[in-house]
C-alpha cells in the first residue's frame, strides 16, 4: 500500500489534477466526507487528510510514503528523514512582513527599533530578521495573524499573502518579501530505499504532470 498525506483545502484541490495525471482518482471529497483515509480507483495506493502542518510528521514517521507541504510548513518543520524531489508549483504565494498602512516600517528599521512580530512561523521570521540585523521580539501565533497589529499586540507581522486582500481589508500593507512559496512534494526517505519500485512511477508521473 502507497500512502500519500494531503491537507484539506488548496492543497488538496491543486493535488487532484497532478493524481489524476498519475493515473490516480480520489473515491471520496474530504469537504463532504467525514473519513480521514479516503479510497482511490487504485487498490494499492491510499489518501490520508491530516493538518497541513502535520503532514510533514506522517511522512517522517513513515505513517505516510510521500505527502504535498507548503515549503513555509517545511521551513519550520526542517525537514528530518524528508526526500523533497519535486517543486509542484502549486498552492503559490509568499511569505511577507506586513505592518498597519500608517506604519514606517523602513525607518522604524534603519533607526534600529525593537519590533515586536507576530507569526505563526516562527523559525522563517527569526532566520530573516537575524540575516537583515534587525532586532525583533517574536509572539507565536496559531492563524489571523492580521489582526495582531490592529490591536496592539505586535508592531508588524509574518504572514502569507497571495491576493493581498487580507492585508487591505484590514488597514495593513506588505513592506518586504522574505520568499516566494509553493507546494513541494515530500518522499519518507526509508520508503524510497525500500520500495522504490512501488513510489518511483508516481515520482515520475508527477514530474511530467509538473513539467
Ligand atoms: O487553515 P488551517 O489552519 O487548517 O491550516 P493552514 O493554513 O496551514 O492550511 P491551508 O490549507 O490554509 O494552507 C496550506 C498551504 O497553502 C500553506 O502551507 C501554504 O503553503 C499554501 N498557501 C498558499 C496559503 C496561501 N496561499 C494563503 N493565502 N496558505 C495560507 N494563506 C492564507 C494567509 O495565511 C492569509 O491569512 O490566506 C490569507 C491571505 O490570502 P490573500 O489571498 O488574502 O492574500
Ligand atoms: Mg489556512
């Protein structure tokens, strides 16, 4: 049995396509269906939905052969025991520092200000703002990283943006791309070795979906 970790949503719905040009049909919706392992046309090969965040785990701990993760969730996973073959180039967007429109994000920086910065990832911002020199307090957030600064609980954020219509809605712009994301395919190491025979064909067959 080939197991393979999707999260609902985005990554699950730009997944489809490149299974189906595998060859493989998804039997049930995740969005109407209560099931958390879900049947495909292919007797030998099986979905599993977990958290987009958690599907890195399941394929480390080879609960999952292979699995498609945000490299935002990879980035703050880091990746132990992962084969990462393939960028799928789906699920796109980018990781930015936002601040509230009325903010002067660029001179709070070149005077040296202590930001404080809200985010949900947390390894990403440190990393960054380490690299630029720019001294920063990081408060861990879980989702609606947006509203942090609206209520004073951060100067700026760390936040996905694709249309920019989260950030306009609520009064903040983006000041500064730190990396442009996309999905990745992940690939449990030891799975590879052991049944390449198995997992190489789908590897391949999402390369030339991909290509
Ligand atoms: O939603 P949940 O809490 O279950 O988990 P999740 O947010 O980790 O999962 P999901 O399904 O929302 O995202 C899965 C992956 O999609 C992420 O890991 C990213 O790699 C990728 N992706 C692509 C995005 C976006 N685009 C995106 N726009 N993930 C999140 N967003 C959010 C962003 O955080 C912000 O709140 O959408 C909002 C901004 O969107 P715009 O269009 O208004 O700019
Ligand atoms: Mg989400």
């Amino acid at each position: 049995m080939i197991t393979i970790a999707l999260s609902k949503g985005r990554i699950f719905d730009e997944t489809l396509p490149l299974l189906k040009a595998a060859g493989i049909a998804v039997r049930e919706d995740p969005e109407t269906s209560r099931k958390l392992i879900l049947k495909t046309n292919r007797r030998d090969v099986r979905v599993i939905i977990v958290r987009a965040a958690d599907v890195p785990t399941y394929v480390q701990y080879g609960a999952a052969d292979l699995g498609v993760a945000g490299q935002d969730v990879l980035d703050e996973h880091g990746g132990q025991g992962l084969y990462r073959p393939l960028d799928l180039k789906i699920a796109r967007c980018r990781m930015m520092v936002a601040v509230p429109n009325g903010f002067d994000y660029q001179r709070a920086v070149r005077h040296g200000a202590r930001l404080r910065v809200a985010t949900k990832y947390v390894q990403t911002a440190r990393e960054h703002f380490a690299e630029k020199g720019v001294h920063v307090d990081l408060i861990k957030l879980y989702g609606s990283m947006e509203l942090a600064p609206l209520v004073g609980l951060a100067d700026a954020i760390v936040d996905l943006v694709s249309t920019g219509n989260t950030l306009r809605a609520n009064n903040l712009k983006a000041v500064e791309e730190i990396a442009p994301v996309s999905a990745r395919l992940i690939v449990n190491q030891a799975a590879l070795k052991l049944r390449r025979s198995a997992i190489q064909p789908l590897l391949d067959a999402f390369a030339r979906a991909t290509a």
